[in-house]
C-alpha cells in the first residue's frame, strides 16, 4: 500500500505547533481527512524526530494526543514496524525522542514491547542497525536498562562485588547501562561484525564509533555472553577490546577484567597466554592485574600454558 505521507505533511505545515500541546495535537488529528491508521502514525512520528527542526517538536505530546484521540486499541508494533525503512538512518539524541515517546505507549499496551524499536528481524537490517547503536549508545540517564521490562542482560554485574574497590564502583552503572542488553550486543554482532563487507563506510564508522566510545568495557562483557560460532565471527573485536582493557584504555577496565574472568576464566586465561607470547615484555603488566585480580594461583594451575 503506497502512502501519501498525509499526516506528516500536515504536521509540516503546522510546525512546531503541531506538538505545542495535547490539545493542538488532537485538533490535528481531527483535521485529519480519512481514517488514521497505525502507518500514518508512525510516518508522524519519523517525520518528529527526523526534521531539521526536531528539537522544537515533542513525540511524547504526540503519543499521548494519539492515544486519547483514538476510538480503537492501538497496535503499536505495527507502528514500530513503519520504521523499517530502508536507507533510514537515526542518531542517538532522535532515537531517544522515539524511545521516551514510545515509553508512554508501553505504559497504554502492556502488550507491546518496547525492546520492539531495536531487535527483532528487520527487512532492512541496516535501518535496523542504526536504531540498534543508538539505543546502545544512550545512557543510564536517558535510558535505564534496569527499568526496561523483559529485557535479557547479557551478564550479571553483581558477580562483581566481591572486587577491588576499583571494580565495584562499576557495578550500578553497568546494570543500568543500555550495553548489559544480550539482544543489542547479539544484533551488533550478527548486524556489523558479520556483515561488514555489506556496510558502507558511514555504516561502520556508526559501529566503530561505538566499540571504541566509554562503553567498550561493558560492550566486551556483554559479548563474552553470545555463543561463538564455528568460525569465531567476533572473536577479534573481542581480542581488540581485551588488548585495549589490558592496557588500561579506559576508566571501567578493572570492572571488564573482573566481569570476564567471573565469566569464563578459561576464556581470560587462554587470551592472557596468547597476548604474552605475542608481547613477552608486558608480562609485568599481565602480573599486576592478576595480582589485584586475585588471579594468580587459579593461573599457574589452569591448563592454559601461562
């Protein structure tokens, strides 16, 4: 069914008053010729937060208006799913728009599941990858994971109190963190690792940008947690990210040490041997983390060659 893109014209040629209050939102609405479907929503709502002018409209008084307006339930899956767009492509501070407004949704359908605006199977997976990285990208204070209903961590920061104080401290912010999700970590994966020879060069720039951000400790805790396949697809990001949390790269490496080895010590160990026969002149380095780790005799007595 071809569309028209009726609504969000309209709301184009209102401007930002379209959203200035409930009320002048479902004044829109009824303006509105035709029936409104769930498609014409979610163009609506694409249109808020992809603009030029995005900042001055508000999805959250969108939703509720559309919310009030309509006579029917709401299938906002079906919304959801009027993003899969191709060649769609959305930043963290306009997906957070989506995410607050579609929060309120929620909050309407208990049925409907918010986790919806960033896993699943795409038609456009790298539509599906950008919403994916901008919801990884977000922080606890746009986007507490913890209150994220039916979302699946990853790993349990927990595991990690009995740390250095310097592993500790970690331990609320990478349970709140959007990264702990083992569906974005897994979506990452199958999304950009495995396909990176179908990415364009902004495509993976929006990935890299990513592992390499204030995030890439928890990333890697996460990722430890998805299966590795026969041909270890991410395996070298993982080594990548470890080599960085060896040498201290950023500030939570002591709290990604303790969570990988709470883990899969087995894992840690084997990398540890493998990083010592390619650089043998770091092995003060390896020592002083096995050390304030409390590693060292589980070392000598794994089977790993260290």
């Amino acid at each position: 069914m071809e569309s028209n893109y009726g609504l969000a014209k309209a709301i184009h040629s209102c401007g930002p008053r379209a959203t200035i209050s409930v009320e002048a939102s479902k004044e829109l609405l009824a303006r509105f010729p035709g029936e409104l479907n769930e498609r014409d929503i979610s163009e609506a709502l694409l249109y808020l937060v992809l603009t030029p002018e995005w900042q001055r409209y508000s999805p959250i008084i969108f939703v509720t208006a559309v919310q009030e307006f309509f006579t029917r339930p709401l299938h906002w899956l079906s919304v959801v799913r009027g993003f899969d767009q191709k060649g769609l492509v959305i930043s963290s501070a306009q997906f957070l728009g989506l995410f607050r407004a579609l929060l309120l949704a929620q909050a309407y359908d208990p049925s409907f599941d918010i986790q919806s605006l960033w896993t699943g199977e795409w038609q456009n997976p790298t539509t599906q990858l950008y919403f994916v990285v901008a919801f990884a990208t977000l922080t606890p204070a746009e986007a507490d994971a913890s209150e994220i209903p039916n979302l699946q961590p990853a790993y349990n920061p927990l595991d990690c109190e009995d740390g250095p104080e310097d592993v500790v401290q970690y331990i609320d912010e990478a349970q709140r963190d959007t990264s702990i999700s083992l569906d974005v970590i897994t979506a990452i994966i199958d999304l950009a690792i495995a396909r990176e020879r179908e990415l364009s060069r902004d495509d993976v720039t929006a990935v890299q940008e990513l592992l390499q951000g204030p995030k890439r400790g928890f990333l890697l805790c996460s990722a430890l947690a998805v299966p590795r396949s026969q041909v270890n697809i991410h395996d070298g990001m993982m080594e990548g990210l470890l080599v960085q949390t060896l040498g201290r790269a950023f500030p939570s490496h002591s709290f990604t040490l303790h969570s990988l080895w709470k883990q899969d010590r087995n894992w840690v160990a084997s990398k540890l041997t493998q990083f010592h026969t390619r650089s043998p002149l770091q092995l003060p380095l390896l020592l002083e983390h096995a050390q304030h780790h409390g590693w060292l005799d589980d070392l000598l007595t794994l089977s790993t060659g260290f």
